[in-house]
C-alpha cells in the first residue's frame, strides 16, 4: 500500500472551491494599530516607546489617560463588629479549645492596636509634611518677592539712566547747533561791518 501524504508532499489541496476564510476580524483600534506597525521594525523596548509616543503625537487632542499612584489603605480592623460566639459562665471549666479562642481575641486586639498607632503615624508624619511644606512656600515666596523687587529697581534705574542719557544728549545736540550758528553770526556780523566801512 502507498503512501497518500507523500503526494501531497505538505501543501493544501488545489480544488478551486476550497478557499481559505479568515472569519476573525479586527476591530478598527486594531487595525490602526497595526496599520502603524506595519512598516516599522520592532528591535526592542526603545522601538515600542517610539513608536507609542508617534501614535499618541499623531492626535494631540485627544485626551491621554494618566494613572494616579494609588496610596495604600490602612485595613480597620473595627469596620466589622466582633462577635463573641462563645460565651463562657461563672461554672464553666476551660475546655481544649479555649486557649484558641483566647489566641483569636489577641491577635485581634494586636491588630486593632497596631491599626490605631499606624493612624496616629500617619497623622504626624502628614502634619509634619504640611508644617514644612508651609515653611518651604513662605520662604521661596519671600525669596522671590525680593527678587523681583530688586528687578523692579534695577529697571527702573536703567530707565531712569537712560532717560537722562536722552536728556544730555539733546542738550549737547542743542548746543553743538547753537555754537555752530554763532561763528556765522559773527561772520556776517563782520561781513556787514566791512561793508558799512567802505561805503
């Protein structure tokens, strides 16, 4: 007996009515997505930053979702009441599973403490943090308001400066003009002098 796969050495079958259909489809965030990939060779992470970057560049309006560190949550142990399912009379011996009991309560009342001091913790180190943010901003804005003080003045000096440059040298320009005229003056002075003399 032969045998049949050694015909067909590996490929489909070439009858015209077998089509091979892709029922999937993606959706289109999908293709968009890999319509920007199409081209471009992904080497390694710097690749992938770059090529997300391009796509989030390509639509600044559209608005970017930025992740909020969230802060740990202290669990409180008082949110659930306690029960005491066991209750013990005057009469009643301590039986085997009395101690586990005791143990039960314990831990729970280790955490209850444990949960108030944490709290107190947090709050002071908050308070702290508030005092010398506090501090922080009064000085930087101390600082600043003298900066900009001392900017004021200094602009105002070389305005003022300036002004009187402007002021001193109109007053040459002036006269420079005046002690320019006055050798014509006198030259058409004498001019007219001569003139009078020899008539």
């Amino acid at each position: 007996m032969t045998d049949l796969f050694k015909e067909r050495s590996g490929k489909l079958p070439t009858n015209p009515g077998f089509v091979i259909r892709n029922e999937w489809k993606k959706s289109k965030k999908a293709e968009e997505k890999s319509e920007g990939l199409a081209g471009k060779k992904i080497r390694g992470y710097t690749d992938l930053q770059k090529n997300r970057i391009e796509r989030l560049m390509a639509d600044p309006e559209k608005p970017v979702h930025i992740p909020q560190a969230r802060e740990w949550k202290l669990k409180d142990p008082d949110a659930l009441g306690e029960y005491v399912r066991n209750v013990m009379g005057s009469s009643a011996g301590a039986g085997s599973g009395d101690f586990h009991i005791y143990r039960g309560i314990r831990r729970r009342e280790n955490q209850r403490e444990g949960f108030r001091r944490a709290m107190a913790e947090k709050e002071k180190n908050k308070k702290e943090f508030e005092e010398w943010h506090e501090q922080t901003r009064a000085a930087e804005a101390e600082k600043t308001s003298k900066k900009a003080a001392k900017r004021k003045k200094q602009k105002e000096a070389k305005k003022r400066a300036m002004e009187e440059a402007k002021a001193k040298k109109a007053k040459t320009d002036k006269n420079r003009a005046s002690s320019s005229k006055k050798p014509e003056d006198e030259q058409d002075q004498s001019d007219d002098d001569k003139s009078e003399e020899e008539s």
